[in-house]
C-alpha cells in the first residue's frame, strides 16, 4: 500500500494525516482532530472514554477505524487511531464544539467530494454554493455542479433499488461509466486533470459536467426500463448509459474540431476567467 504522510493545519493547529493512493483517500489521526475541536488538555484520554462510550452504543464508524503509524511528538512512529474523511464527518457530530461546522468545511476542502450525503441534503446544498462561490467559480458552473448532484443522486438511489452496494460496487460502476463516455478511467482522468485528492467534478469545465450528467441520467433511465437484477447486469447497463454520452462527445468534438475532456482544473478554469473578466472590463 502506498502512502504519503503530510501535516494538515485548521486554524493553525497540527493534524497529521495520511494519503492512501491506492485507496485515494485521506486518513487522519483522530486524537489530532479532538485536540483541535475541544482544547482537551489530554485528547488520547478523551478519545478513549468516546471511543468506548460509542462501541457500547454499535458505532460501526469507530468499529472500522484505522490504526496507522503516524510521527508522535517524541519524534517516534507510534500506532494512532485514524479515520477517513466520511468517517470523520460522523464522529465530529459526537464532539460537541463550535468549531465543528467550520471543521467539517474544512474536511470537505480536504478530500470530501459531496457534503450532503453526510447531513441534510438542503444544508449541504447551501454549503456547497458557499463553498464554491468561496473558491471562485462561475455562477453558471456552480448551477450546473448542483445539477450534477440531482443527476448523481437519481443514479445512486437507482443503484440501490438494484441491489448495488455503497462503496466498491459504487465506485466500480461510475468507473465504467467514465471510462465510457471520456475514454479514461478515473484515476487516467484525474491524473489528467494534475489531481490527487481533489473531486474530479470539481475540476470539470462545464462541457465535461454536462456529458457527465448525461452519461449518468442516461444509465439511471436504461436501468429504470431494463431493472437490471445483479452487479454484471448493472455494469452491462452503466456501459450502456456511457455510451450514450461518448457519442455525443465525439460528434462535438467532430462539429467542434476541439476534444472535450482536457487537462484543465479549476485553478486554470478560475485563471481563465479572470483574465476575460478584465479583458471585458
């Protein structure tokens, strides 16, 4: 397993953290994130009374907690608990602290692509266009974004009728879709796109978000009519939805002489569009 260890700061104060690349996650040390979200003056002690309190009550977050070596004080590799990002998102619903809004801001800047799956869908809509409006981006691409996320969850809650499980499952279908429609994997795409950790929908332009939204209403819709029955039938489905967008890719490309998915993220999205605003003022 390959992993890249890196020191995270929110609001100044250290949170060590690991980057899986296989996993393409982010895993960060518990105690580090109580530290910062209740000034504990002993966090590991803290860590410890919760973590019992909330295996006594069948928390299957805490169950499925890492332990990875991380850099103590001490200079020494020492065992600490970790979390992923989604992990982490429910286990700061259990600190009480001012600061836990914020924080969980500041995870989704860190990794966490959808925030409304973790709290009410409407407040994370509404922290999403903060959010993206914080970060620069269009008004116009902000609006198809969120449309993105309709498309997505329309997807989502239809693989689950199906019987497709969260997780594996879910990431191996929309890989096929991807694939599909763009002719790059994800991972092929991200690498692209110069990204690591980032959403890969956060660095679309806005061509790629509309084929991409297509790609999935389309894979939503074939599988309402055919009601695909097991995961091979379901992957035969999510090709099918992907086709449907890769061929109005290459007739735009065809139309438009220019290729649709291309290397630019949002850093270069969010420079292009300040040059054409002063460029028009």
């Amino acid at each position: 397993m390959s992993k890249q260890t890196a020191i995270k700061l929110f609001e100044q104060h250290k949170v060590r953290s690991v980057w899986d690349s296989e996993q393409e996650k982010w895993y960060i040390s518990i105690v580090d994130v109580i530290a910062v979200l209740t000034g504990s003056p002993n966090p590991q002690v803290y860590w410890r009374v919760l973590k019992k309190r909330l295996l006594d009550e069948g928390n299957e977050t805490v169950t499925n907690c890492n332990g990875l070596k991380l850099l103590a004080p001490d200079g020494k590799m020492r065992l600490t608990d970790v979390a992923d990002v989604e992990q982490l998102f429910r286990l700061v619903q259990s600190i009480p602290s001012p600061k836990a809004e914020p924080f969980k801001m500041w995870l989704a800047e860190i990794g966490r692509e959808r925030l409304e799956e973790i709290d009410d869908p409407e407040l994370g809509i509404e922290r999403l266009m903060e959010y993206y409006h914080r970060k620069g981006y269009s008004e116009n691409w902000i609006n198809q974004r969120l449309k993105s996320i309709e498309v997505r969850k329309e997807l989502t809650d239809e693989w689950e009728r199906r019987g497709v499980k969260k997780g594996q499952e879910f990431a191996t279908l929309t890989d096929i879709i991807t694939r599909t429609w763009s002719g790059l994997t994800t991972k092929e795409y991200k690498r692209l796109k110069g990204l690591k950790t980032e959403s890969l929908r956060d660095n679309m332009t806005n061509l790629e978000l509309v084929l991409n939204m297509l790609a999935e209403a389309s894979t939503t819709e074939i599988s309402k009519k055919k009601q695909p029955q097991n995961f091979p039938e379901n992957s035969k489905v999510a090709q099918q939805g992907g086709k449907v967008a890769a061929a109005a890719r290459k007739q735009l490309e065809l139309e438009s002489g220019a290729p649709v998915v291309t290397p630019l993220n949002a850093k270069n999205l969010h420079a292009l569009q300040e040059n054409n605003k002063r460029h028009h003022d």
